[in-house]
C-alpha cells in the first residue's frame, strides 16, 4: 500500500466518536448533533423532478467534461454571482462535490520532480487540504487563523526560503469553521503571491451562498480578480451544490478559473474515472438556474442565528460569521475536548472540539478552545439545542 496514506491523521468525526465513547448520554434528552455540516433543510422538489425525469440518461456513459447544457447554465450562473464571463468549454468543469475536486486537484497538481514540495492551508481548516498534499507527495504549511488576527491568514509570516517550494495554496473563504470572507486587500495580496512565486490559489467556496443580508453576496476570488483588474491566472474556484441547493448526496459542484490548469485537470480527470450522472447532471442544471430556493434557504439559516446567538452570547465567546452556517465559539475555561464530550454526556448535544479541527503550528493549536456548532437542523432543534447549551455551562440540569 501507498506508505503516505500512513500520515494521515483521523477525520475529526473519528475522533469525535472516539471521544465519546463509553459515554450513555442523559436518557431522558432526544439527540440533537451540530457537529457536522449537513445540511438538513428540504430539498427543493423540482430538482428531485428533474433528477428523476432524467432516468434514462443511465444507460449512457457520460463525458467527463459534462455536458454542455450544464457547464453553460454554471458559466450563467458565474456571470450572475461574481460578474464574469468565462468559457464553457475551456474554464469550466462539473465535478462530483467539491470535495473530490479539491482532493483531486492536488494529484493532478503537484511536480513530482522537485524535491521539496509545499501546500499552504489555513489553520483551522477542511482536512481534505491536508490529506491532499500528503497524498500528492508534499507537505502542508498550516497559517494560523487566529481571533487577534481577525481570523484571516498571514501571508507575511511565510519564510522567503520557503516560497519557491510552494505549488498550490488552499484558501477557504467563506471560512470553515470561522465564517469570514476575505476582503478585497487579502485577495491582493493572495494574487500578487501568486505571481511573484508562481503557485497555483484553489479557491474553495463551497459556503459561498449562505449570507445574511440579501443583495450583499461575499467577495469570491472571480469578483476579486475582476476588481483588480485581472483575468483567472493562477486561479481556480470550487463551488457546490450541497449548501446553496441542499443537495449534499447529489454530490455535484464545479471548478472554474484559469483555463490552463482546467485543461490539465480535466485530463487527469478522464483517467480518474470521476465522470458526473447524466441525471445528476441533469438536476444539476435546473439547480444553477434557479435562485428563488436559495433565497429561501438563507431565509431559514438568518432565522436561526438571530434566534440562536442572543440566546448564546451571555455564555459563550463569538463573533457573528460573516457567512456560512457555524457559530465558531470559545468555550469557558478553553478545554474544548472536556466541553464537548460533557455536553454529550449531560445534555445530549453534539458540537465538534475545534482542535479537532487544526494543526500545531508555531506552538500553537489554533482550534484548541473552541467549538464549532453547526446550525444546519430545524429552528425548533437549533433552540432546543442552544438552551440545552445555555443550561449546561449554568450549571442547570
């Protein structure tokens, strides 16, 4: 076996079920888990109808690039978000989730023939990163996201040594797990990087459509690169389907961006097997064109934070997000493990540890005193949970 599958680390919902085990949480309590971010509101019915009235298109082989209906109604889609036009053909790529893209994307990415090979990440973050570089043969650089910093990375703390070994750099924005948008100066920054050193930015923006304030949509890399006046150079954007659509067993999102790393990718890709279901793709289609599901979707989510955090803010330490569906909340006392695995035992709530979620980096594990909560169930469940939240820390049975 590949020796390099032996630095992975356990996926955070592992540990967490590791953490817990041995515990019989309080009987009397129905479970309520915000530890993972599934969504769970209902999946709009006409993609269901479009999914199912494309049957027939199983007893095809599909391409590997998609369909041309599809990668036009997501380049539409592009140009209506992020204000861009982009090439069906050559720019963009359907994929099954962001999640196998992003993997993937490392694979198809990283020289194998230079000898020190570096994945920058930021820290916190979404371990596909990591597992993708160490599988890719290079070795991640973790940038800490911490909240004196306004949880955005520092570019500026990479040693000038280091650059020349760096390939690709993971940005997450909106963040996972602290909800923060880059800002127009960070994107600046993040470009000119690339330029000066010559790396690829795989830009994931899966969490892109969850916002609260209708009309004001966050800053994407596409509308970022266009602000400044470039073109998709050294960029490619990952999106999906599983949030903004509520799809998340769809498995369906898409790469966009520079057209020459697209090119290759796609290539990679054609070996890979990864070909997206003609009824799939289908479902797809419908889901891009649409906007009045998604509407009502950040309808739901803006309910329940505004719900939730002032039931919160007395008893735990955050900061509104600027984005996403997760409270990234400091606990008391800054033992995430011991909160979480208590609250679990007590009151029969799942969070995930946000250590769990980090790497040691410079001394520090950035994640360590904090918990995530995922506020993707129902409001009912979602109060129900934050009560039960409020409660524990009181000390209130």
């Amino acid at each position: 076996m590949n020796p390099r599958l032996k630095q992975l680390q356990p996926y955070p919902f592992q540990k967490l079920r590791e953490l817990f085990a041995g515990i019989t949480p309080n009987p009397a309590l129905s479970p309520i888990n915000l530890s993972i971010g599934e969504p769970k509101h209902t999946t709009p019915a006409f993609i269901k109808q479009a999914l199912t009235d494309n049957l027939s298109g199983l007893s095809s082989y599909p391409l590997t690039q998609g369909s041309a209906a599809l990668r036009v109604a997501i380049a539409d889609w592009c140009t209506l978000r992020y204000g861009v036009e982009l090439d069906p053909a050559t720019q963009i790529l359907p994929v099954n989730g962001s999640r196998e893209a992003l993997f993937s994307f490392a694979q198809a990415l990283i020289d194998p023939s230079k000898h020190v090979k570096r994945v920058l990440s930021p820290n916190p973050f979404y371990q596909i990163y990591e597992g993708a570089a160490l599988l890719a043969g290079a070795k991640p650089y973790f940038l800490n996201n911490l909240a004196e910093s306004g949880y955005r990375c520092d570019f500026n703390a990479i040693p000038e040594d280091l650059w020349p070994s760096v390939q690709l750099a993971y940005v997450c924005s909106p963040g996972n797990p602290t909800g923060k948008v880059m800002r127009l100066d960070d994107w600046r920054e993040v470009f000119e990087l690339a330029d000066r050193h010559d790396f690829i930015i795989a830009s994931d923006e899966c969490y892109s459509e969850i916002y609260f304030h209708e009309g004001q949509p966050p800053l994407g890399a596409l509308t970022a690169a266009r602000q400044l006046g470039r073109g998709q150079e050294r960029l490619v954007v990952f999106n999906s389907l599983s949030k903004r659509s509520n799809v998340p067993g769809l498995r369906s999102g898409f790469v966009a961006g520079d057209a020459a790393a697209i090119e290759q990718f796609l290539l990679y890709r054609t070996y890979h097997g990864s070909a997206m279901n003609p009824a799939v793709q289908a479902a797809s289609t419908a889901a891009w064109r649409d906007e009045t599901h998604v509407v009502e979707n950040r309808r739901l989510y803006r309910e329940k934070f505004a719900a939730v955090m002032p039931m919160l803010k007395d008893v735990l330490a955050f900061e509104a997000p600027d984005a996403a569906f997760y409270l990234w909340a400091r606990v008391p006392g800054g033992d995430d493990t011991g909160f979480a695995r208590a609250l679990f035992r007590d009151q029969h709530v799942t969070v995930l540890p946000g250590s769990y979620l980090a790497r040691d980096a410079k001394g520090i594990n950035p994640g360590q005193g904090f918990i995530r909560i995922a506020l993707v169930d129902g409001l009912e469940a979602c109060l129900e949970a934050a009560d039960r939240i409020r409660r524990f820390i009181e000390g209130q049975p």
